[in-house]
C-alpha cells in the first residue's frame, strides 16, 4: 500500500479541484524531507555544488585546460586560490569545471538506466506473461556482462567521451531499475482499488498512470539517488585510468595528477576527493531521508498475474427480451500439481431486468469466482469456458481488454466487499467518483463533480461538499461503502453486481445500505446479482435466489419459496444454521415457515441436486 495520504483541505476553491498522484507524492515529499535536518544539509551540499559548478565562468578567469609553465605546483595565492597542479594549470578551475563533468555524467547515467529501465519495469510488472519472461531473461544477461570492460571496449571503438562511456554505464545499470519498478507494480497491482478502477471501465494507460506510477515514484527517487552516486564514482575511477578526452577536465583526472605529484604537493589530491567524497555522501544520505520521509520499505510482492486469457465460448445465444444476463455451463478451473482444480463446475442462471438475484452459499462456494467471471476479473491462470456468458444479448468470452473496458462502469456496475481497500488513498473520494463519469458518459470536469456531489446526497450522506474534498481515510465505513455505491451506479449500469456488500457493517448501517441499494435498483431498473452468505440480507433484497455448494447451483428458486419451502438439503441447512431456528421472513403478512432442525454443515453428505422454479 501506498503511504497514508496527507489531510485534505477545508476550504477554497483550490481544495476542490482533484489533486493528481504526483502533486500528492511532491508535496508529501517536500513536506517531510525539508523537516529532516539530515536532507536539508544534504540539499545544500548538493545545491552549493550544482551553482558552484555552472557559475565557473563568473568564480575563476582561467579556462580548465589553461596552461602555464610557471604556474607549475604554485602555491595557493590570490592568482591562484587553490594553487597549479602538476602542468601549470588552475585547481580551481579544474575543480568547478570538473563538477560539471562529474554531475553530467551522473546524471546521464541516472536518466538512461531509468529510461531503459524504467518502462520495461512497469509493463512488465503490469502485464507479467511472456513479456515478463523475455524482459526477465535479457535483464540476466546484462547483469551477466562485466561493466568496466563493456565500457572500455566501447570508449576505444566509438569515442573517448565520459558521456559516452557514462550512457552506456546507464544501460548497465538499468536492471537494478528494472528490478525495482517490477517489484513495486506487481505489490500495487494487487490492491483491491486497482481491481475496482478496471471495473469502472478504465483503460490500462490510465490505471498505470493514475494508480502504479504514484506508488512507483517513491523507490524510483531513492534508486535516483543511489544510481547517481555510484556514477560520479565510476566514472572518476575512468578519468583516474587516463580514460577520457584531454581536454575534459573532471575530478577523477584531478586525482590522478595529484597521485602523481603526492611526495611534491600532497593537498592536490585534497580538493577533488573532498568534492567527490561530499557530493557522493550527500546524495546518498538524501536518498535514505527520501525513504525515511516516506515510509518506504519492503514491499511484499504477491503472486497475482495479469488478467484472464479468456477463452472464446459457443456462439451467442438468441437474446431473451427483459434479459440482461445469461451464463449457461460456466466452469473455471485453476492448474495444480495434480491436475486442474475445479472451482466453478457447470454453473447455469440467468438475471432479468429489474430483478434481483441473490448468489447464496458457504465461503468457498465459488459464488465470487462466478461473479469475477462476468466482470472479468479473474487471475491469468484461470481456465474459463462456458456454452454461454452474455450480457444483454452480447457474448462476453473472448472480448478484449478495450472492450470490457468499455463494458464495465457503463454496463455492469460492480460494488464490492471492502469498501476502504478499494479506494484509492493517494486521490480524494471526488477525483475517484468524477473519473469513470468523465470516461464512459462524457461529460466535463464540472458537470462529473455536479453529478457526483447529487450522487453523494442522494446515497445519504449529510455533507457531499465535505466528502467530495476528502481523502478515503478521513471517512467512516459505512460511509465509503455508500461512496462505492455511488460509484458503482454513477454511469447508470444495467447490470450491479454487488459481492457481500455489507459484510464489514454494522447491523443498523447494513438494513441502511440494504434500503439504498433496493432503492436505487428499482429507480434503475437495474437487474442485480447480490453475492453473499446471508439469508437475512437475502430475504431483505432478493427477488430470486440461487445457491451454490462446491462450485455447482444446487437450487434456484424465488426467494419467497425458497423461505418457505426449500427443495434441498443444503438449503435447508443454510436456513437453519443462519436464522438460528428462529422465523424467517418472507411476505409480509405470511405466517412464517418452520425452522428446519438444527444439524452441522459438515455432515451433509447428498449428492448435489438442482431443483429450478
């Protein structure tokens, strides 16, 4: 996860509009790095360095190469501040304008191991797969390669240049960078607030530019930090060997002309191991008080791949009017050692229109792998077929990424289990609401921030101004969960697909949630697919009730028979030992069903049976 997000502000027109990730990430950083007493003497050194070396021509008269036999060893003077070194030339002038080879040559170093880097890292870790095992395996035969003769053969066949042979140290370096950004994306990818901005509908550019690079930032500028120091060191160690033009003054060329005179002026060697030395230093503590002033650590990477390579269906069924979900003979299986393991097994249901069906089964069911299979959602590794899968007459096997992008958000909404995880914490609760708006319907910054404030009031809660303008953490959970739902139907969806939405709420905020979401169904007319355990949820909200065991549909029914009478075993199991033998609801006004006799779940033992209505 990323780092805790700064507090929003109160007031003023500025605090409206959305802050972006780098703008959070820049003012975080400056915040906390300027109140590290270690960073702040680290910038100076550095700053001092940079202008101490682009103000050469206005701090010495002496160009660096100038030459004078008299000045040969001179002592330190007003002529000459530093003294000559060993062929009549400034020190001083060596020294500014070498800071500026040095602090070049870093930098380039820096850029082009990032640029290299850089990209190869984040689609990598994005997209995993065969990309990520080519990017992998040419990374290990770079590291395999001794640097120092890759740039030895080079500065001999195209050019003594140090910024040559500094570009090329860049592309060495470049799998450390690599490394770094793959590791970082695939731990962010895997957040929850990731998975809900593809079901908004957002493209993979946009999701990496929004949620991967602000986490990415972080280590990257650290890595910046390390890379640059260990570039001012190589390439003095060149300058050092007599590598090099003659005419490109640098601190390692200082270095070696002081060894050379040591026993006769031993103070040469002072000036550029005291510029080197604090310009090494300084870069290096500033990149430790960049992680401190971030709390930057490990990450755990976790092992989610990239997306589903879903497989291509049977053709489309005829499309059924009233009808907006049909999935006929849906299995998902995942390869294990010993052969592929089935979680979903030949699931059939279907929704209409302006009805509610409620997924009902123990943990394990394969009630969210179904719902993840609609939305497309699941893990690469997933085995998906099935005779049909289409929403509102369209086959959803075998689409692209574009669109089912362009699918979810506008077509299937989605509201899922935990509402704090899947809201990004480095963006306010307005910028995430407006986004999806903005994409799918088309309308301006203005008018998504109009609709969505009126969503936001609409969903309960007192102060949309407030919320809009705060962050996920300055809110409460029950309501973020009514943000999600606003969210979910922000772009009128046909379709919702709620995945135990009240799970981690109260009792008297569920019935609340529950009222909205049966409230906003039904001015929508939108057909829903509530994804739960809960039987009192169930008996609140559902019109239809299908429940799973095992992976299979073992009945479906209306929710009303399915209180009052149910076909199957394990339906009446999940009855007794979630109502606890007490009434049941049902229609109002119905005498109440009896309760079915208490027995432990794990003794039922009857093949799985289906019983449809």
């Amino acid at each position: 996860m990323t780092g805790t997000p700064t507090a929003a502000p109160t007031a003023g027109p500025a605090a409206e509009a959305p802050e972006g990730p780098l703008a959070a990430g820049r003012d975080r950083l400056l915040r906390r790095t300027l109140r590290d007493p270690v960073a702040v003497v680290c910038l100076v050194i550095l700053g001092l360095v940079v202008a101490a070396s682009l103000a050469a021509p206005l701090l010495t008269p002496y160009p660096p190469e100038h030459s004078t036999m008299a000045d040969t060893l001179a002592p330190l003077s007003g002529a000459h501040p530093l003294g000559g070194d060993g062929v009549g030339r400034d020190v001083l002038a060596r020294l500014l304008y070498g800071g500026r080879t040095s602090l070049l040559g870093g930098t380039l170093a820096a850029l082009v191991a990032f640029a290299v880097g850089g990209p190869l890292g984040l689609v990598s870790g994005f997209y995993r797969g065969w990309f990520d095992a080519v990017a992998g395996w040419a990374v290990n035969v770079v590291m395999a390669v001794p640097a120092i003769i890759v740039m030895l053969v080079v500065m001999a066949a195209v050019s003594q240049d140090l910024n040559v042979a500094m570009t090329v140290l860049g592309v060495i370096m470049a799998p450390m960078v690599f490394r770094l950004i793959r590791a970082s994306v695939v731990a962010v990818r895997e957040e929850l607030y990731v998975d809900a901005a593809r079901v908004s509908g957002l493209g993979d550019p946009r999701i990496m530019r929004r949620h991967i690079l602000p986490v990415v930032i972080a280590p990257s500028v650290i890595q910046a930090t390390q890379l640059f120091a260990v570039a001012i060191g190589i390439q003095a160690g060149l300058s050092f060997l007599g590598l090099g033009k003659a005419s490109q003054a640098s601190w390692g060329a200082m270095l070696a002309d002081g060894f050379t005179n040591v026993y006769n002026a031993p103070e040469l060697l002072v000036w550029p191991g005291l510029a080197m030395s604090l310009t090494i230093l300084a870069a290096s503590l500033l990149g430790n008080a960049v992680r401190d002033a971030l709390g930057t650590g490990e990450r755990r990477v976790t092992g989610r791949p990239r997306p589903v390579a879903r497989r291509t269906g049977a053709a489309a069924a005829e499309p059924v009017q009233d009808r907006l979900l049909t999935v006929t003979g849906l299995r998902v299986g995942y390869p294990t050692p010993g052969g592929v393991r089935t979680v979903v097994d030949g699931v059939s249901l279907t929704v209409e229109r302006g009805e509610v069906l409620g997924l009902v089964g123990e943990s394990g069911s394969g009630k969210s792998q179904t719902a993840f299979s609609v939305l497309g959602l699941l893990p690469y590794e997933a085995q998906v077929s099935a005779d049909h899968l289409s929403f509102d007459g369209r086959e959803l096997l075998g689409l692209d990424t574009a669109a089912l992008n362009a699918l979810r958000g506008r077509g299937i909404g989605y509201i899922p289990q935990e509402p704090m995880s899947n809201l990004d914490p480095c963006f306010r609760i307005g910028s995430q609401l407006a986004e999806p708006m903005r994409r799918h319907l088309g309308l301006s910054r203005a008018e998504a921030r109009t609709k969505a404030l009126a969503l936001l009031e609409r969903v309960g809660i007192p102060d949309p101004e407030r919320v809009y303008r705060s962050y996920p953490h300055q809110v409460s959970g029950g309501m973020a969960q009514r943000v999600l739902i606003a969210g979910a139907v922000s772009c009128d969806p046909r379709l919702l697909i709620a995945d135990e939405p009240t799970t981690a709420l109260d009792v008297t905020v569920q019935a609340e949630v529950l009222d909205l979401m049966r409230s906003l169904q039904r001015e929508g007319e939108m057909g829903m697919i509530l994804v739960t355990h809960d039987f009192g949820v169930v008996a609140d909200i559902c019109d239809r009730v299908a429940v799973m065991r095992a992976g299979r549909i073992v009945e479906t029914a209306p929710a009303r028979q399915i209180f009052a009478e149910p076909g199957h075993a394990y339906t009446r199991k999940l009855l007794a030992s979630t109502l606890e033998g007490g009434p049941v609801r049902g229609e109002p006004g119905a005498p109440a069903a009896p309760a079915a006799p208490q027995e432990p779940l794990g003794t039922l033992q009857e093949p799985h049976k289906e019983v449809t209505s």
